[in-house]
C-alpha cells in the first residue's frame, strides 16, 4: 500500500498540570493552562511517520478539531514528520460539547474526500476517557477497525494488527481502508529537533469549518455537574504485626457502632466561618485523604470542621507531627494552646481552627483529631499553603550577552511573593527541561545557545492569588560564518588592465567588518568588504584574504581566494630544429615572457611538454623526412602554434671565388651550402684525405667554407675537392673540379618533358654551358637533341676562374645546301676580305711591337712558349655555372699610364700547362 493516512491529534491539558474544577462545576479550568498533544495521539503520529519513512505510505495528514490554539498541536505533529495538516474550527458552545459522535463524523468525511487508505486515531483522550472516537469512525466509515493495538505492520492491502486485550494479545489481519486506534506500547514518540520544528513552520495548513464537510455539531448529551473525584485517606505506619493487629480491631469495633451513633468530620469551603451542624448518622470519618487549603499572607484563615451524634469531644490539632491545641469542645477550660503559636492559633467553639494573620512560616500540613469516649476516634487532614502577591519580578541574562557556542546562557529572574509554578516560553512555546534547556528553580538555563535561539523569552509565575507575566528578548550573538568570497565579473582569470572587485560576505550578528589583506598589507580602499581592482597588472595577482571580525565578541574568521592575472607572451611562438651528433633530431619551441609562461608541446612526436623554452629530442628516422611538425602553445589568454618541416639537404651547386691576399698567396674560397632542416654540417675531404684546419686549408665555424691558401696554382690542380653536407636525415655530396673543360651550346634547347609529359622547346642565339667535365675527360654525351634543329657545339678549357680559346665549333643538324645569289656573293667577298685582313694584321702587328717594348718579361720555358698561356686575373670573381659569362679583364681598361706602373712586390708562380688545345 502506498496511498495517504490520516491521523487525528488532539489539543488537551497537559499531563503534568494539575486539573482544577471551575467554581460552578460545570467544567474544568482551561483559561492560562497548558494544553499539548494528546499522548496517544502522539503515539499515533509516530506510527504513521513511521510507515512513511518505510516507504510503505506515501503521505501523513495531521488533522484536529477546536480553536485557533489547536494549530499549534498540528504544528507539533508537523515537527515529528507529518507532511501537512487540516484545521477543523470549532469554537465557543460547540468546542465545550464537542463530543467523540461530532469528531468521528468530521474524521469519516475527511477520510473519504482525502482518499485515506488509513486512519490511526490514539485509543483515547486523557481529559474525557471516552475511547469512542476510533470505533465511531469505522462505523461511520463501514470499515474493517483494529483496536488497542500494541503492533502494525502492513502486508500488501492487508492490515496486520496484534491488539492488548484483558487476557494477552489477539491478532487480526483486516483489509484495507481500515480505521486503527494506538494503545501505550505500540511505540515511543519522538522528540521534535529544532531544525524540524523551523521546518514545519513552513509546511501548509488548511483551514476548514464543519459545514465545509456536511457535519452537524449538535450535540445529543448534556454535562450537568462536574466534581472532583474524592480524596483518599492517609494510611497509617505501624510497626509490628500486633500494632496492625490493634489497630484493625479498633477498625472493626468503631465500625460494629455505625448503626447507632457517628462522628462525621466535613471540610467547610475556605474563608468561610462554619457553625456545627446537627449530629446524624453513622460513625465514618469524611471525605478520606488531605484538603489542600491555600491562603494569602495576613489573611484570617479558617480549618472548619464539624461533627455530629458525639456531644464534647477531645480535639486535637497536630502542625506536622507537632501537637499545636488540644480541647474539649464545650469545656469552660481554655484550650491548651503551643506557646510559639498563641498569636496566632485560635480554636473555634465548634472545634475548627483559625489562624489570626497567617504568617508565610505557617505552611504546613495540619491534622485534626477527635476523640470520644465509647464512640472512637476521627481525624482528617489539612495541607495549609500560604502565598504572597506576586509583585516586582524582574528578568536578567547571566552573561550579558548570548555567544554562539558558549557552554550555557541563563535567564534568572528576582521577585517578592511566593511561586507555586513558573513556565518558560519561548515565541509562546512553552520550553521543558531537555538536552537544550534547563529549567532551574528561578532560572531558565540554555545549553549551547545558537542563534536560533534568538527571541522573546516569556516568564509565567502563578499562585492561588497572583499571576504575573514578564519578557525579555533575548539576541544571540555570533559568527562570523565562513566567508563568502566572489570576483565580479566572475572569471577564471583576468587579462592586465581588466577592472574587477572583490567582495566578502559573511552573516553574523552583530554584522561583521571585512578587510582585505595582500602580500602582508592590509588594503584600506575596501569598503563594507568590496575591494575594487582598476587596471590591474600582474604584479597584483596572488593570495588575497579576506579577514572578518566580530565586534562585539571579538571573534575572528578569515579565508583566502587566489587572484590569477595573465598577460600574454609576446609575439608568436618559434620552432626550430638541430641536430644532436648528427643521429638525433632535437626540435625546440620558445615563446618566453608572459604571465604564466605558455605550456608548449609537440604532441605529434610526444607526449611530454614544458613552459617557455621546450626542447624535445627524438630519433631520426625516414618517416620525418618532408614531415612538418607543429608546436603547440597554450596560453590561458591565448593559444597558437608554430610549424617547423624537417628535411634532408638538398642537391646543391659548390660557389667558389678566387683572390690574392696581401702576402702574394693565392686564396681559393669554396662555399657549399645545402637547403636542409636542420641545418646541414659540411665535410671537406681533398681526394681521398680529410681536409683539415691548418696553414694552408682553413674551414668555417659553420663549415661551409673552405679557404685555400698558397703561392702556386699548380697546388690546387693535383686534386679535386669534396664537400658533403649532412644532417640525420641525409647527405649530399658534391666535388669541386678547379681544372676542367666547359661544353657549351646554342641553338634550340635540349628536349625534356615537363610534369605534365609535354615537350618544351626553347631556343638561343648565345652559348651558354651545359656540361661541366674533369681535366681527365675526353667526350661528352648530350641529351637529348631534336633531329630536326641545329645545334653548334664548342669545349672551353678551363683553369681555375680562367677561360681558355674555345674549340672549333662543331655543327650538327640537317644539311643546308647554296644557293646561286650566296655563291656569287661568296665569289666577290673573298678578294675584299682578303685585303681588309692584311689590313688588320699590319696593325696588329705595330701595337703589339710597341707594347712589348714597355713590358716587362718573365722568364719562361721554351715549352711554355709554345702552348697558349694566360696570366691570372687577380680580382676575385666567381666560378659561375649554367652558361655565365666569365667577368671581364678590368686590366685591358687601364690606361697607358696605368699598365707602366710597376707590377705588385709578389713573384706569381711560374705559369703551367693548363689545358689542352682542343
């Protein structure tokens, strides 16, 4: 089952308070009494709650019936963990005959339009006893009902309830919807916590009249007099079994005589003045048991008796065990009276005792005897309780102030008079003692006062003639609470020259002041806990505290938050890559500065990362050739990244200048650099020997550079030089020829095909170099040649940066035959051109003959004379390939006076075969 149960709470006197019958007996006092929870509604109200908490229900309804004071009962049913409440008001003439047939008709109507699967009602109510309520509702209802029942347990739509009957327990099983009514042991309430008691204070209860719900309140019976019940008579102590055995012979013969003579002993209503009534009846002593007499301070107070068919008894009056008067009624000799209590004892003629202005000390209880020669003995008692006014009461804290946390708290109070009963109230709920309060002989103690317990405090004291009320309110200092801390705007982190605050919040009472301390400093521009940040730099981030303080009780509490303020690095971040002895790849990633430092990795080759400056080093493998890396920055301002393609050298052409130095040494310089990432290292090797640094061959720091340095030319000719560029990724290798040939064409381009496999063609009216050959060549292949074009050929020796007489030029392509027009043209240029050309020797003849005379001569050998010698150009140009001119001889632009002057201080080696006439 897991529908709604209704259960019914009923507003009585409390248990505790001892009931008084109104003067004119037609009820009890109910005015300034304490009203709670009926206890076996209680026990009720924990039942359902208990299902609940089972799961096995899925709703607790709280219902009651009377006046506006009955919320609270739903309130306290609320507090125990009942989910809501129904407030049928009834009041005035219908709330005094409000009987167990009206209750059990509101219940049976809100039972049906709730849709109650069950109704637990307690058993009975301690002020009527009627035990009726339950028992009318399953009638009304016609439902299956259990009992005084000691156990509930729910079994599917079935009922299980073990009842308490006069010979043991009896179970049943009934169906449901059923009525059940809780007895005593069915289960123990629990105590209302603080937190549930806030709690129900906000849950919903709804307000009703009987007419909502179609129930007639008219009532079928009629209180006609309502009395206390007697008192009992004291029993008497004995002390051995004979004094029992006496005293119950003594019992038997005064009762034989009751059917002839009695002696009657009848309490008269207090202040009044009592005349003997006339002796009748049987001997019996009435009513049993002690009257409670109360009495105001200075008043005349009577203890009336009077007695019947007994003429002069002895009287005696005992305060305490204290004989006080002893006389025989009627006697002319005066009553033997305690000499401490002439003032004011005073029996009365009929035997009653007066006291003359009682005093406070008079408070006692006061017994009566009779006795009468062969008639017997009877006595009865008085309990004399003696007030004064209650006046001048007044409330005081010890301490003056309520901490948060402090071992107690107390509410004292001082007054005159005299107190029969003090209430606590606290917001007019009567405070009991418990494991958070301490109700004290004029004091009221709080156990570890929290601000909850903040409010008016109510003080009632009562006796017979007084009731004063007092208040005071009471406010429980404390915190302050953990702090609150917030950055407004709320970010993760702030960029320099962003604006912000800070704030912090903390409740307490009274309100805490906040101040924000920095690097050891506390910040005085922050105001009622906000401290504003304007263009803030990253020197101000760090650990900012906020640190609150209590006033007034000097409590303080502080919290930290962390203020992250970036700047971005500069620029953008660099990669590159090296080599690591020329087996390893090293690449690094730098992009320094910034606040923090960028996180960098390469998260293709890695895992691994760092800040600022991030080198990682891998192996050199295949797979990272053309391959490009990217190195990942991440900046909490901003992210970016760099790319760094690592590759193997590429083909390369050697540059190689010549020059003479200030010593008369020739300097050969070769250059060798190969795109390659990394960097790609050079090698030198000559022949088959490793260059190396020394007087004559001089390397680079970067290695790209080789300097040759010597007086001779022929040194450079024996043999060819190397150079290998490498990195991990690769070689290349390229040899530096300083004596060769030049094979030059012109005419069409070679053929070759494009990407695309289409042929291109080109052509040229000037020669240009197409192969480069060694000193040890004699041919030469070329490719590829188109047969339908002319090409012409011609092989330009070449030592060092000096060119040699070209070759015959060598024509190949398609036969081209004369014509008429040509030959004749041919025939009559010959003769012309013959005389133009002794024309031209002649004169070439006188300036050589002059110039020679100017010169000075060298000596050389005869076999140098007979080959074609050139003299070294000493201005340093560059061996240029792919079909350049060599650079002009600036020595043929001198003018006369220049070529006279003496030739520089160094002796040129002696000049060598070079090349070979081809």
């Amino acid at each position: 089952m897991s529908g709604r149960v209704l259960v019914g709470v009923k507003r009585v006197i409390d248990y505790a308070v001892k009931i008084r019958v109104k003067p004119d007996n037609s009820g009890v006092v109910t005015d300034g009494v304490k009203h709670s929870m009926n206890p076996f509604c209680e026990i009720a109200v924990e039942e359902a709650v208990k299902l609940k908490e089972k799961k096995l229900i899925k709703e607790v309804v709280a219902v009651s019936c009377g006046p506006q004071q009955a919320q609270e009962t739903i309130r306290t049913a609320l507090a125990m963990g009942a989910d809501r409440g129904i407030h049928v008001e009834v009041s005035g003439k219908d709330y005094e005959t409000l009987g167990p047939l009206q209750v059990s008709k509101i219940m049976a109507a809100l039972a049906k339009k709730e849709e109650a699967q069950l109704v637990i009602l307690g058993k009975q109510a301690i002020d009527d006893d009627c035990n009726q309520t339950g028992q009318m509702t399953a009638a009304l209802l016609d439902w299956p009902q259990g009992t005084f029942a000691s156990e509930v347990s729910l079994e599917g739509d079935k009922v299980k309830v073990v009842r308490e009957i006069d010979g043991g327990l009896e179970t049943i099983k009934i169906n449901t919807p059923a009525v059940v009514t809780a007895d005593l042991r069915l289960n123990t309430p629990r105590y209302a916590t603080l937190p549930n008691i806030m709690k129900a204070k906000k849950k919903k209860v709804v307000n009703m009249k009987p007419a909502d719900l179609g129930v007639d309140l008219t009532s079928r019976l009629e209180v006609l007099r309502v009395d206390e019940p007697p008192q009992r008579q004291a029993g008497v102590k004995v002390e051995t079994v004979d004094d029992l055995d006496s005293l119950m012979n003594n019992w038997t013969a005064v009762h034989k005589h009751t059917q002839r003579t009695s002696l009657r002993i009848r309490l008269i209503p207090l202040f009044e003045t009592v005349t003997p009534e006339d002796m009748q009846g049987g001997a019996h002593c009435s009513p049993p048991g002690s009257t409670q007499v109360n009495a105001v301070a200075g008043s005349n107070v009577t203890l009336a008796v009077s007695f019947s068919s007994a003429p002069d008894p002895v009287v005696t009056w005992f305060m305490g065990d204290l004989p006080v008067i002893t006389w025989t009624i009627g006697s002319d000799i005066p009553p033997d009276i305690d000499s401490n209590t002439r003032k004011v004892l005073k029996i009365e003629p009929n035997g009653s005792l007066t006291f003359i202005s009682v005093p406070l000390n008079y408070t006692n209880n006061y017994t009566v005897k009779m006795i009468k020669s062969g008639l017997g003995a009877a006595s009865t008692h008085f309990s004399l309780k003696v007030f004064e006014n209650i006046q001048n009461v007044n409330l005081s804290t010890q301490p003056a102030f309520a901490i948060e946390g402090t071992d107690r708290f107390t509410l004292q109070y001082s007054m005159q008079g005299v107190v029969e009963q003090q209430m606590w109230f606290f917001n007019d709920r009567e405070i009991k003692t418990n494991s958070h309060y301490t109700v004290e002989q004029r004091s009221l103690v709080i156990l570890m006062p929290n601000r909850n317990d903040t409010g008016r405090y109510t003080l009632s004291l009562m006796n017979p003639f007084s009731n004063v009320t007092t208040h005071i309110n009471v406010t429980v200092l404390y915190g302050p609470d953990e702090p609150i801390l917030e950055f407004s705007p709320a970010k993760k982190f702030y960029v320099s020259n962003d604006s912000l605050s800070l704030s912090c919040q903390a409740d307490g009472f009274p309100r805490p002041t906040a101040e924000w301390v920095f690097g050891g400093q506390t910040l005085s521009d922050s105001h009622q806990g906000v401290l504003n940040l304007t263009n803030v730099q990253t020197s101000q981030g760090g650990v900012y505290t906020c640190v609150l303080l209590n006033e007034m009780t000097e409590a303080k509490r502080q919290k930290s938050m962390i203020l992250h303020i970036y700047e971005k690095p500069p620029g953008y971040p660099v990669c590159s890559v090296q080599s690591v002895n020329n087996v390893d790849l090293q690449f690094h990633c730098r992009w320094s500065g910034g606040t923090p430092q960028a996180w960098l990795s390469f998260p293709a080759l890695s895992d691994s990362s760092g800040e600022g400056n991030f080198s990682l080093t891998v192996t050199a493998s295949d797979n990272l050739k053309g391959t490009t890396v990217t190195c990942m920055a991440d900046h909490p301002v901003k992210q970016s990244n760099c790319n760094i393609t690592t590759s193997s050298p590429m083909e390369f052409l050697p540059n190689v200048k010549t020059t003479v130095n200030s010593e008369g040494k020739i300097v050969v310089s070769i250059h060798c650099v190969s795109e390659a990432s990394p960097k790609a290292v050079v090698s030198w090797s000559k022949g088959s020997e490793v260059v190396i640094n020394g007087t004559t061959n001089q390397i680079s720091d970067t290695t790209t550079q080789l300097m040759i340095r010597d007086y001779n030319v022929s040194i450079f000719l024996l043999k060819n030089y190397t150079c290998t560029c490498h990195n991990p990724l690769g070689s290349q290798r390229r040899e530096i020829q300083l004596q060769g040939f030049d094979v030059q064409m012109k005419g069409q381009d070679l053929l070759s095909r494009n990407q695309n496999g289409t042929r291109t063609e080109g052509s040229s009216n000037r020669y240009r170099t197409i192969q480069k050959k060694p000193g040890s060549a004699r041919s030469a292949d070329i490719f590829v040649l188109d047969p339908k074009s002319t090409y012409w050929f011609r092989v330009i020796p070449r030592a060092l940066m000096t060119e040699g007489e070209p070759s015959d030029v060598r024509r190949i392509g398609p036969d081209e035959g004369l014509s008429g027009p040509v030959i004749a043209g041919i025939a009559a240029g010959i003769p012309c051109s013959l005389l133009f050309l002794l024309l031209l020797c002649g004169l070439i003849y006188l300036c050589y003959t002059k110039n020679k005379s100017r010169q000075t001569r060298y000596p050389m050998s005869r076999a140098v004379e007979k080959v074609v010698t050139t003299q070294p150009d000493v201005t340093p140009h560059n061996l240029l390939t792919g079909g350049l001119k060599s650079p002009p001889d600036y020595n043929r632009l001198q003018t006369p006076s220049e070529r006279s002057l003496s030739l520089p201080t160094f002796v040129p080696p002696l000049p060598v075969r070079v090349a070979t006439t081809v």
